[in-house]
C-alpha cells in the first residue's frame, strides 16, 4: 500500500461522522440542527445524554488512532509519512467527504493521534486541560488552551521536524474551528460545561 493510498484510508476513516450516525442510531435528531450543530463529543453529550456523548468522544479518538495504527504495521514510513497520514485523519473529522465537507472541530481526533504519536505530551496537555475546566468551567476554553499548550511538548519528547509541523497546523485549525467559541467567551456567552 503507498503512502497516497493510506492518506485516502485515513481521511475516509477521519471523515466518519460518529457523533451524527450514533445520534440517528438511537432515533434522534440530527445532531448538525440541535444544540450547538456541532457534531463532536461535547454537543452529542448536551443534546443526547452522558452515554451517547462519550461513546462519541471514544469514537472520534479513534479516528486518529487506527489510521496510524494501520500506517505503523507493516509500512516502512519516514517520519514525515506518519505525520502525513496523521494530518489526513484530522482533516477527514473537520472537513469530511460524506457531510460536504461540514465536521467537527478536531479536538478528540488530535487526541486520538498524538495518544500514539506522542504519549507523554498528551499527559501533560491533560493537566491543562483538567485545570482550565475545573477553574472556568467552559469545554472550548480548556480545548484551546490544551491545543496552544501542546506544540512544544510534542517538539520536547520526539524532536521530530515533521511532526511537530504537523502540530502546528492541527493546532492552528483546531483553534480556527473555536472562532464561534472564542466570541462568545468574550461577551460571556460561552455554555459551562455541566455534569
């Protein structure tokens, strides 16, 4: 399998929708014109309970996680090509082939692939994470300040060119995608996160 075919796996893979398919599993709405209209985790959990919202979360992680999965047995790939096929996942979840290209905002498929590619700053961007929702309260705001937090990190324990790049562009699309967030943390709007 070429390294071109496998960016296709995994933006396809990327690019299912778990939030909008679990939801109409179970006879609801479509989660894109409830709540927020977002179809991550988070959302999925306000509109459709606490079980469906983290089924959710565990399937978006996984997005990230079995394409390089795929990609780390039995291929002989540069670096560059793991963060290549990384960056393709993430793609799929935010910008996907089978909703118009309309997805989520990243953060639990960036979850998914840096959980493989870099462990130890996942640990470390978790304790922001932690931090920020316990202080505030607010998902978005500790999702920003997790994805700001992790670029050196990943550059500190993997000392890898391309996959740090490759964080930088996660991170700065991840951020991107919280426009409507950050607007609303401004003039204190933003929904805190319940229980």
């Amino acid at each position: 399998m070429t390294l071109s075919v496998l960016l296709i796996v995994a933006y396809l893979i990327g690019a299912i929708p778990t939030g909008v398919i679990l939801t109409r599993l179970v006879g609801g709405k479509d989660i894109r014109s409830t709540g927020s209209g977002n179809i991550g985790a988070t959302n999925v959990y306000r509109v459709a309970g606490r079980k469906l919202g983290i089924i959710t979360l565990v399937g978006d992680c996984l997005k990230g996680i079995i394409p390089l999965l795929i990609a780390q047995q039995g291929f002989d790939l540069t670096e560059q090509g793991i963060a290549l096929v990384a960056l393709a996942a993430f793609i799929g979840h935010c910008y996907p082939i089978y909703l118009g290209f309309k997805g989520g905002k990243g953060v639990a498929t960036a979850l998914g692939i840096f959980l493989i590619l870099s462990p130890l700053s996942v640990l470390c961007v978790l304790l922001v994470f932690i931090l920020i929702l316990g202080i505030w309260r607010y998902i978005s705001l500790a999702s920003i300040s997790a994805a700001a937090t992790i670029p050196l990190p990943v550059l500190f324990f993997e000392r890898s060119f391309p996959l740090f790049a490759t964080t930088l562009v996660i991170v700065g699309i991840v951020i991107w995608r919280h426009r409507a967030n950050i607007e609303r943390l401004r003039h204190g709007t933003e929904n805190k996160f319940k229980v």
